[in-house]
C-alpha cells in the first residue's frame, strides 16, 4: 500500500488522477494530514464515503501510536515513547524554552554508527523512517501539547544521513507552505559524519542548519569514540562542513560531549581550537549522559567551565547545553532502550 503521508502535494494530485478523482482532492487531503493533523480516513469530513474507502483500500494513513509519556518536573521536558505499524518503538523529546517548543525527533529504528556513549546503537540498526513516520513524531507531540511545534531537532536515535532520502522528503514535507510550514532555519540536522551525504545535503542549498557530532579534537581521539571516524578522517568532515557553509551561508554547529577524562581537558581545549578556528561555527558543549552499558563518566563542573573559558578566550562562539529532563531516563535513547530491554524480560 503506498504511504500517503510521505507523498508530496504533486503527487498525491498524480495519485488523485490515477484513481480518478478530480485534481481538487488532493489538496484537501493534504491539508487534512499535514495541518488538521488527522489519523484516519474517516476524520476527512468533506470527502464523500465512497472516496474515504476507496483511499482505505489503497493508501496507508500511518500514524504513530503513542505508548508512554514521561514529563519532568523540572523544566517541563517529556519524552515520547511511539509503536510504529511493524511493532517496533521509536522515542521523541519535547523540550519548552521561552523562544518555543523544541521537537526532537529520531529518524531510524536503532543507529549502526557504534558511537561509544550512546545507547540508541547497542542493538544496531532495525531500518530507517519513513517520511512520515518522521513527520507524524512531530504532529503527534503538537496535538498532545496542543501547542505549536517551532523547532526541529533531527537528533534522536539514527543518524539521518545514514537515511538521505527520507530525510530530504521529510524536510521538503514539514517545511512546506501547504503543510505544518516549519521554516527551515528552525531545523536542525545532525550527523556524525558521513561526508558525501553531507555534501549532497550542501547541494540541495537549503536553509536548515548542519549539526556535526564532533565529540574530539583529533582523528586519533575520534576514532576512539566514534567508530565513524575510521571511515571518514576528520579533516575531510571538515572540509565538508566548510562546503556546506559555501553552499548555504549557514554557520555549522559542533557538537562536543564532554565525557570526564576523555575529551574535557586544557590540551583537548587548544587543539579543538585551532581545529575549527578558521571555521564559522558555534561549539555546543554537552555534559555527557552517563549510560549504565558503557564506563563513560560527566566531567566535573569546574573542567566544563575551564574547557568553555579556554574556547571564548580564543574567540570561539560556545554554549554549554542546558540539561533537559535530568529526571526522566537520562539520554536520549534510553527510555527506548529501558522499554525494549523490560520488553524482552517479559
Ligand atoms: S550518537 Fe547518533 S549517530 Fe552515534 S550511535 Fe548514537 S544515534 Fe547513532
């Protein structure tokens, strides 16, 4: 059955011909999907019986069942636990901030990038989302809050570019004017580095902003945290993220976990200054999530502070990030992987 939330508007009217109906329907269900927000064929009231289940017999409608909750006290963070139709279970983040509502979403079932302080890659890859069941991550949190969705996070569990095609779907469908209309420059994709897929990505000279997961200061550190790095060397991820600038004229983010020991010292500081240096970009500094499968510990709070004051000093643009939800089920991936894990004990 074909999955009619991931088509364009062009092609569901292409689909709306094929099953002859008049052009005028697609939008409708378009609309219907992608900003009413409906989960069935049913809730499109303005289409005639005989259309609703002649769509039913073709088309998929997939929307994400949502499984569990959890709000923190806190800040107001919750963490979204979905089943999709194959029965495998994906987690979302909604975080608030005075500017609006954040959406982190995943954008596989599982990662095959090994990165060492992450959870969401111990069991491996299952498969990549499709555009829509990226999509309806955000649409389900929007009608759960009831409040409107500003920013996209492509950050949960998977890495998008390990899922190009999709992902280039999905963005062109929650960025659309006849859709949920997020503007690009309030999406963000992260990557750990997959360097043709981040130049493709510069080709297509949209407006979203490029996040890479850099987490070291040299190749040799890398390679130890992220197995990623052995197949593409840092200078040519580098070299990428420069093109992307060209391309777009968007500054790179860089995503640094600081993982107590590791990666958070003075000599770790200077060398990933003059690494990005020449690059214009803004450093995100992590505190690391410890994670009870692997012995990654969080710097201390004066080595964070130190590494942060060594960047600013050498003129680099640099924030640590605020913790969200420390109450509920540390980082991301995890409430997944606590689900699955009391899943199989069953
Ligand atoms: S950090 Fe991202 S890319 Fe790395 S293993 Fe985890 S989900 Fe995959």
């Amino acid at each position: 059955m074909i999955d009619i939330k991931s088509l364009t508007l062009p092609e569901l009217q292409e689909e709306m011909e094929k099953i002859g109906e008049k052009k005028f329907r697609a939008g409708q269900i378009y609309e219907w999907m992608h900003v009413k927000l409906v989960d069935s064929f049913d809730e499109m009231t303005n289409l005639s019986k005989g259309l609703r289940e002649k769509l039913k017999e073709q088309y998929e409608l997939i929307s994400l069942e949502l499984v569990e909750v959890q709000t923190s006290k806190i800040d107001e963070t919750s963490k979204f636990l979905f089943r999709l139709s194959d029965g495998n279970v994906i987690e979302s983040v909604l975080m608030k901030y005075h500017h609006g509502n954040s959406v982190c979403i995943s954008s596989q079932v599982g990662c095959r990038m090994g990165c060492r302080f992450c959870a969401s890659t111990l069991d491996g890859l299952e498969r990549g989302l499709k555009p829509s069941e990226m999509l309806d991550q955000i649409y389900k949190i929007q009608k759960w809050s009831q409040e409107r969705v500003h920013n996209v996070v492509v950050m949960g569990t998977g890495e998008p570019l390990d899922n190009y095609d999709s992902l280039l779907r999905f963005i062109h469908l929650l960025t659309d004017e006849g859709g949920l209309h997020i503007s690009q420059r309030n999406l963000t994709v992260s990557t750990c580095g997959i360097v043709p897929n981040m130049r493709r990505l510069a080709d297509e000279k949209l407006q979203i902003t490029l996040a890479l997961s850099l987490h070291a200061s040299s190749q040799e550190k890398r390679k130890t945290l992220m197995p990623v790095a052995y197949k593409f060397d840092l200078k040519d991820v580098l070299d990428a993220c420069r093109y992307y600038f060209e391309q777009t004229g968007r500054r790179i983010t860089f995503e640094y976990s600081l993982v107590g020991g590791v990666n958070d010292s003075s000599e770790d500081a200077r060398e990933l200054t003059e690494l990005v240096k020449d690059l214009n970009c803004h450093i995100n500094l992590i505190p690391v999530n410890p994670i009870k499968e692997r012995d990654y510990v969080q710097s201390d709070s004066r080595a964070i502070l130190n590494f942060k004051n060594k960047l600013e000093k050498s003129g680099i643009n640099v924030t640590i990030r605020r913790e969200m939800g420390r109450d509920i089920d540390g980082a991301c991936g995890q409430l997944r992987k606590s689900y699955m894990d009391t899943e199989k004990e069953r």
